[in-house]
C-alpha cells in the first residue's frame, strides 16, 4: 500500500509539472518579449508570437480530450509533452519572429493536450472523495503559473538569455514524461468512435478568426479594416459550419447533448465568465501597482502573492464543501465574494494604502479559488470514464476561451480610456516634452524624466482607466450569480461502484 502511494504521488508530480508548464509558458514570455523583438527586431509582427500559442492551444483542447476518450489519456500526454518539448528546442533557436512564431504554434499544439488530459487522468486515478483534494491542487498549479511565470521570466531574460524562456522547459518536460511513462499504467476502457473531421476543422478555424480578431483590431488594423471585417465574417460563417457539423456527427468534438445538462451547461458558463475576470485582476492590478504606486516590475508580480494563495485556500475548500453543499451552493458564495471584491477594486485611487489593495485582492482570490475545483467537478458530474475527458477538455477550453476574450476586452477599455484622458491632457497643456511618452508611464526612467504635477496627473489618469476597466468587470461578475441560480442543485456523490473500479485498477506498476 505504502509504495503504491508513492507511485500515485509520483504520477501527481508529472501531471502538474505538465499542467505547469503549459499555463505558465505565456506568462514566462510576455516578459520577455521586449528583450525577444530587441535581439530578432520584427516589432509590427510580434503579436503572432502570442496568438500562434494561444490558437493551436485553445483549438486542440477539445480535439485532443475527445481523441483521449477514444484511444486512451497516456498515449495523448506523452505526444503533448513530446511536442511541447519540441516546440520549446525550436524556439530556443529562432532566427526571426516569423520562425518563433511557428515553433510557438508547435509549442501550443503539446499545450492543448497537456492541459486537459492531465487534469482528465487526475479524475480518472483518484476515487470520488479525494477529488475535492485533487481540483484544489489543479488549481493551484494554475495559481503558481500567474505568479512564478513572470518572475521566473523576468530573471532568465536579465540574468541567463531570453533563449532559456523556452529552454527550462526541456528538463521540465523530461521529468513529467518518465514519470508517467514509468508509474502510470493506463486502463484499457476505451470506446472506439469515429471522428469528427468537419466539427475539428470549422472549430480551429473559427477559433482562428476569433483570436485574431481580438488581437489585431484595434492595434495593428482598425476595426472597420477590411482585414477585421473579413475575421469576424470568417468566424461567424465557421462557427455556423460548426454548429451545423456537430448536430450531424456522430462522435462531436463537442456534444451538445452533455450542454441539455444544466450542470454542465452552467458550469461552462461560469468558466468563461470567471476566466474573463481574473485575467481583468491578473492584468490590471501589477499595472495600478507599478504605474500608479511605482512599484518595480518585480514587486508588482509579487503583489499578486496574496490573491493567488487566497485563491489556492478556496480551491481546497471548494472540493471538500463538494461532499456536503451542493456545487450551485458553493458557487453562490463564491459569486458573491468574487462581486464584492471586484466592487471594492472599481473604488480605487492613487491614495488607497497597499493593505487595502492587498485586501480586496484577498476577496478576488477567494472568490475566484472555488472555481478551479468546483466547476471541473461539476463539469464532469454525469459523465461516466468515456465521456470524462470530453467533458474536462470542454471545461478547459472555454474557461481559457474566456482567459483570451477577456484580456482582449478589458485591453480595449483600458487603452480606449486612457487614451482618451491622454487626448484631454495633451490638449490642455500643449505637446509633451517630445522625449517623453505618457504610454511609458510603467518605466522608471520615463517617470523620471516628468516634472512632479504632470506624473501625478498622468497617473492619475492611468489609475481612471484600470478603476474603469474593473467597474467594467462587475458586468460579468454579477453574471456569475444569475448563471448559478440557474444551475441544477446538484452535489458530489461517492458511487460505489465507481470507487470499487477506482481500486480494482491496476494502474501503477
């Protein structure tokens, strides 16, 4: 019994550095991709170095958790891990932004396997009551990427070379390979179904559209651009197709018929309105930090510390109440955490002390800790062991559907504001210094260069448009509360004949 625990803990370690590793690479890169277009020059194009992740990514979530289902989890997480690993050796030895762009879309592809096989395979090995345990852990995996991503970045880049951004990853990724390669021995209850080519295709396609909407209009396009124009014409004809593909496949990517489930339904929801919103904090509360208080790069990551372990109490808390309170119970004490705090952040002003920001951050995190367990709970609640990985993978990839809307989104409103507020400034007091930029307002060495009453009323407008942005996200946060009402009333419960399954598996060697 003793060594089986071992081995259980030992393919724990393998999935989450899995999981780590996949949410943390875009945090890692984001800040080092000043340095990353300084060394390969192609500043009008590095946005693709993002989206070329986040694309594969988000389209092959589904893909690959439906394909899990059919021919087994193990096989599909050593070809993410595998691919990753690649993507990762390739893009340590870019030349150009257009070649580091491929390699990050191979790097994408391992990610939208690892992610939701790995949390599927958690659900599959760990019995009932232990899962409360197990969603608690998968979210503070993801927790751990929003904090260390930056930081660990942040040091490579200055300390070792952008290079070893992607190099960590190669370690990394061998230690969760031979981990669970060795000690994971996988079920044989596999189901054969046929794929779902069109459903795959009209998806990636229309996923395509989306982001690249998102991400270029506005900033490289204007929105009434052609090229706008034409993506968000593609995506509605593609998710169109889609729709229409799914109703007629067989085996669908993703199967309407789980969405009849309210629970599931409803949990779906949740996770694309609790993505948008803590991407609204993640974001915007470094940049009030280190824009408004003038706090270093490094400090204002760091500030994010308390609302991330707050999140990880709840994440706990949240898979052990699943045994007791129903999820729709749970889900309306986190809703209403979550509003409350956003509530206080929309009060913010330069004057608020730190320990207040440190406060409502803690609510925030409370708030938002209870759905990375208990919505994947709920997500997977009628589904048996073929349907699990569908389910799981769906859940995943609309809440980081939700993740990329949002920051997309709360960009818009942020840079829409304190753009305009610039306008007013410049009008009123004639041209800047031409040597200074008011959009630097985050560099020390700009800060410096402005007399004391202009940094305080830029500032000051910096600190507007972050307040506005999350007055913005109260919109979605009080989503939350209507959408769990109507959740059906579920709770967790332990199915006997399910954990004698769970105990009869022989799944470590």
């Amino acid at each position: 019994m003793t060594v089986q625990k071992s081995k259980i803990g030992l393919v724990l370690v393998g999935l989450l550095l899995g999981i780590l590793m996949a949410a943390m690479d875009n945090t890692i890169v984001v800040t080092a991709m000043g340095t990353i277009v300084g060394d390969l020059g192609g500043l009008e194009h590095f946005v693709w170095v993002m989206s070329a992740y986040m694309i594969t990514e988000l389209a092959g979530m589904p893909i690959f958790g439906k394909l899990s289902d059919m021919y087994g989890r193990k096989r599909f997480f050593l070809f993410g891990a595998t691919v990753f690993m690649i993507g990762s050796a390739l893009c340590g030895t870019a030349d150009t932004i257009s070649q580091l762009s491929i390699y990050r879309g191979i790097q994408g592809i391992g990610a939208g396997a690892l992610i939701p096989i790995a949390s599927t395979i958690l659900f599959d090995i760990f019995p009932p009551e232990s899962r409360g345990k197990i969603g608690g852990i998968f979210g503070t995996a993801f927790g751990l990427s929003s904090i260390f991503g930056p930081l660990v970045g942040a040091y490579l880049t200055d300390f070792v070379g952008w290079h070893w951004v992607f190099y960590i990853n190669l370690p990394l990724g061998v230690i969760a390979f031979l981990l669970v390669v060795i000690f994971y021995k996988e079920t044989k209850i596999h189901q054969k179904q046929s794929i779902d080519w069109w459903g795959a295709i009209t998806l990636v396609g229309a996923v395509v559209c989306l982001l690249f909407f998102l991400e270029l209009g506005g900033q490289l396009y204007q929105w009434n651009s052609p090229v706008i124009l034409g993506l968000s014409a593609g995506f509605i004809a593609l998710f169109v197709l889609f729709l229409f593909a799914e109703k007629r496949a067989k085996e669908p990517i993703i199967s309407f018929e789980m969405f009849k489930k309210r629970l599931f339904a409803g949990s779906n929801i949740l996770a694309l309105l609790y993505g948008g919103i803590f991407m609204a904090a993640v974001v915007y509360i470094p940049i009030f930090v280190q824009g408004v208080y003038g706090g270093t790069a490094t400090n204002s990551g760091l500030i994010l510390l308390p609302m991330m372990l707050s999140s990880v109490v709840t994440a706990q808390v949240g898979g052990i109440l699943s045994m007791k309170v129903s999820y729709r119970n749970i889900m309306v004490l986190a809703g209403a955490i979550l509003t409350a705090g956003f509530f206080l952040l929309s009060t913010l002003t330069p004057d608020t002390s730190r320990t207040l920001l440190t406060l409502y951050m803690v609510l925030v995190g409370l708030g938002v800790g209870f759905s990375f367990s208990v919505l994947s709970m709920a997500a997977i609640h009628h589904f048996d062991f073929n349907q699990r990985g569908a389910a799981t993978s769906t859940n995943n990839f609309i809440r980081n559907l939700g993740m990329t809307i949002g920051i997309a989104i709360f960009g818009i409103i942020q840079k829409h504001d304190f753009s305009g507020q610039m306008e007013k400034l410049t009008s009123q007091l004639g041209k800047f210094n031409a040597d200074v930029d008011p959009n630097h307002i985050l560099s020390s060495a700009a800060r410096s260069q402005l007399p004391e009453g202009l940094l305080s009323t830029i500032t000051d407008a910096l600190a507007s448009s972050i307040v506005n942005t999350f007055t913005w996200a109260l919109i979605p946060a009080g989503c939350t509360l209507l959408i769990v009402f109507w959740m059906s009333n579920e709770r967790m419960e332990v199915n006997k004949d399910e954990v004698h399954a769970v105990q009869a598996d022989k799944s470590f060697k």
